[in-house]
C-alpha cells in the first residue's frame, strides 16, 4: 500500500485550517481559560440559568433552552434536518446501483448472535436518552443518532436485510406531525407556539415534572432515529 | 494541582487532535482519513466533556465517529478507495 | 486515615493502569495485526473494566452503573476484536513470519468447498 505525502496539493486546505484557526484565536483570546464571555448581572445566560428549573420544570437547562425557549428554532433544525436527508436521499437513490462483483462474506455466528444480543440494549439506551432528555445530559438529537447507530449495526451485520423505508417514513412524518401538533395545542391553550401548557405536575428532579418537554423530545428522537436509519439504508444501496 | 493537570490533559489532547487532522488531510488512503476524522471527532467529545458540555459531547461522538465515518466509508466503497493525484505521482 | 474500600479500589485501579500500559506497549512492539489486536483486547477486558469496578468500589454509589459498563465492555469488546480480525483475514492482511499454526485459513476452505459443493 504505496502512500505518498504531496505537500503542495495541500497547501490551500492548510491555509485555510490556520486561518480558520487565527479568527477563533483573536476572537477568544482575551476571555480567560475556561470563563464566561458574558458575564453581566442582567444577561439572557445568566437568566436562563437561575430561572429555567422553576419555569419549565426541567432540570437540564441546555433541554430547557433548546425546547421550549428556542422551541421554534428547534422545529426549524429538524426540518433543515429533514430537507437535508430528503435530498441526499433523491440523488443517492437515482443513481445506479454499486457493482456487486464483490460478494461480501457472510457474517459469522459470533456476529449474529452478538448483534442480536446487543441490538436491544443500544436501542433501549437510546430510549433512555431521549425520555430523560430533561433530567441528564442528551436528549432527542443524541437519543436519536444512538438508536440509528444500534440498526447500523444491524444493517451491517445482516447485508441481506431490507431496511422497511416505508415504515421508516411513516414513523418520521408521524414525529414530525406530533412535534407541529404539540406546538399548535401550545397555541390552543396558552395563545403561546409550544407554550408549556402542562406544568406542576411532580417535583423538578422527576420524569413527569417537565410538562410537554419529553414528549417534544420523544418525537425528535424518533423523527432523528428514523432519518438516519433511512439515508444509511439508502445510501448503503442494493434496496432502492 | 488539578487546575494544571487539567491544562496539561487539554493541551495534549488538542495537539494529538491537530496531528490527527493534518494526517488526515495528507493522506491519500481514504479509509485511512475517515478514521482518522473520526478519532478527531473522538477527542473533540472528550475535550467536551472536559469543558462540562456533556450534550454536545454525546451529540458529537455519535454523529462524529460513529454516523458521519460509515457514510464516508459507503461512499469509499461504492467509488474508489486511493485519492488520484493530481500531477506527478 | 485511608478506608480498607479505597484500597481495594486503587488495587483494582493500579492492575487496570497496568494492564492498559502492556495494551499500549504491546501496541507498538508486537509484528502483525493479529498479535497488536490481541494485546489491545487484552488492555480493554483487563484495563478498563479493572478500572470500572475500582471506581466503582471506591464510590459504592457507582457500583451498579460500573456493573453495566463492564457487562456492556464484555458483551461488545470480543464482538469487536473478532470482526476486525475476521475482516483483516478476509482481506488479506499476511500472518507474520514467526506465526506457527492457522487454523482460521484450512477452517475457511473446507467451509467453502463444503459450501460450493452444496
């Protein structure tokens, strides 16, 4: 396997990295190691910070700013999420197959059992993940993308199975519509798009005490873990 | 102590983050810079969790070193595997 | 005034940091895939899941999410280490000189005359 450095074919992308480089540089150097930029009394962090838990229930503040005082931009992020797996899905699906000249090997019974055996536990830790989006660190996104890489795992594995695509779109655009919906009885009741209409309900600290906030996170993490099932599947090819 | 060793573990991961992206960027074996990338990636979440900002940590060594790495590795393997230079060999 | 618990976890933690350094040792030193693949599954099954369990020892209260971490190693590490040495195998990486017995390449033969007769 003959590997040659040619330095000069290089050079614009390492340019351009040390540059890239310099502008994050300049624009952090005078903030100290490891301290707030904004560090004033009255500032947007400072407020989400001390109030968040109180208002939404949620005792992650990332969850708390991400869904429900960002809300809207969130829906704005899975749709371009959505756009984007849509598009890569149209052209790598018009295009023509692989060449198929190389059979792969058949996976052996240490793999498949061991998939088998593993494949659950990915996707209940994913589960996890995206229903305790507002008590620990992750949510829908993360809880998402683990449970895709749990049928990744299958799909290499098992070659020969078929990922069931319209499933996978049924289930997206069903995520996709409860997210929208949760946002219009939002708007229903409190007159407010992705009002946290439930709220008092337990401590904050408990799985119900976040009003609709798991519920958001449990469609985007079913609307994440069906996208990217999917444009793995299609891009893997011999299905379309 | 811990202020230093924890300067000290910052600076070592981000120079082998460095190293690994200019050799990922030098290489000419593509699965070789897709491993590559996704050991960048792997560190990055480390140093996220350093920072105290375990949700992008979880968000970036997912998609980062798991997701991102088998599409580039689908793609390689439905083109070809060597970089054809440009110029001179 | 040091706890017979913390201890117990620091032996555990000193045998993983052990077991990690000849992972990494072997790493560098050792001449082809199979052997290098051998000793880094040898740094993950002793080193890290070693180290899980004196953490876990040391702070009983991440016992039960060390057990899972070490049972999840378990389940995972050999998965792993099998599929890359398979998948090196396959295509076509050479055993070292010294190596003195395959049994994976006959094994694999037979499975595909039995196979192509079929």
């Amino acid at each position: 396997m003959m590997e040659r450095y040619d330095i000069h074919r290089s050079i614009p992308a390492i340019l351009l990295a040390l540059l890239v480089a310099a502008t994050i540089f300049y624009a952090f150097v005078e903030v100290g190691f490891g301290e707030a930029k904004v560090d004033e009394e009255g500032s947007v962090s400072n407020r989400f910070i001390s109030n968040s838990t109180q208002e939404t229930g949620s005792s992650n503040f990332v969850t708390a700013v991400v869904v429900n005082y960002r809300g809207f931009d969130t829906l704005g992020e899975v749709t371009v999420l959505f756009l984007a797996s849509a598009g890569m899905g149209a052209i790598v699906s018009a295009l023509p197959a692989g060449d198929k000249r190389k059979r792969p090997i058949p996976p052996s019974l240490i793999l498949t059992a061991g998939t088998r055996l593993v494949l659950p536990l990915i996707i209940l830790f994913g589960s996890y993940v995206f229903v305790h989006g507002h008590l620990s660190p992750g949510g829908g996104f993360q809880g998402g993308v683990i449970i895709a890489s749990g049928l990744l795992l299958y799909l290499v594995i098992f070659p020969e199975w078929k990922a069931p695509h319209k499933a996978l779109a049924l289930s997206e655009s069903l995520a996709g519509l409860s997210f929208a919906g949760i946002g219009i009885i939002g708007l229903a009741v409190g007159g407010i798009f992705l009002d946290n209409v439930i709220s008092g309900l337990g401590e904050a600290g408990m799985l119900v005490s976040a009003g609709l906030i798991p519920l958001i996170y449990i469609a985007i993490g079913i609307k994440v873990g069906a996208e990217m099932t999917g444009l793995v599947a299609r891009m893997k090819g011999g299905d379309a | 102590m811990m202020e230093e060793l924890f300067i000290a573990l910052w600076v070592i991961m981000s120079i082998l983050a460095i190293a690994m992206a200019i050799h990922a960027v030098l290489s000419r074996d593509l699965i070789k810079a897709t491993i590559l990338m996704a050991g960048v990636s792997l560190i990055a979440s480390f140093l996220f969790v350093l920072l105290r900002a375990p949700d992008v940590a979880m968000a970036e060594a997912s998609i980062g070193s798991a997701l991102t790495a088998i599409i580039l590795v689908l793609a390689i393997r439905n083109t070809k595997r060597f970089e054809e230079g440009g110029g001179e060999k | 005034m040091i706890g017979i618990q913390t201890i117990i976890g620091m032996a555990f933690i000193s045998i993983g940091l052990l077991f990690q350094f000849l992972g990494a040792l072997g790493l560098v030193r050792l001449p082809d895939v199979y052997n290098r693949l051998q000793a880094a599954t040898k740094s993950i099954t002793m080193g890290a899941i070693s180290i899980a369990i004196g953490v876990g020892v040391i702070d009983l209260s991440l016992l039960p999410k060390a057990l899972l971490v070490v049972i999840f190693l378990m389940l995972t590490n050999p998965l792993s280490s099998h599929a890359i040495a398979r998948a090196a195998y396959n295509s076509g990486v050479p055993l070292w000189k010294g190596s003195v017995v395959d049994r994976y390449g006959p094994a694999l033969k037979k499975l595909q005359k039995r196979r192509g007769r079929s």
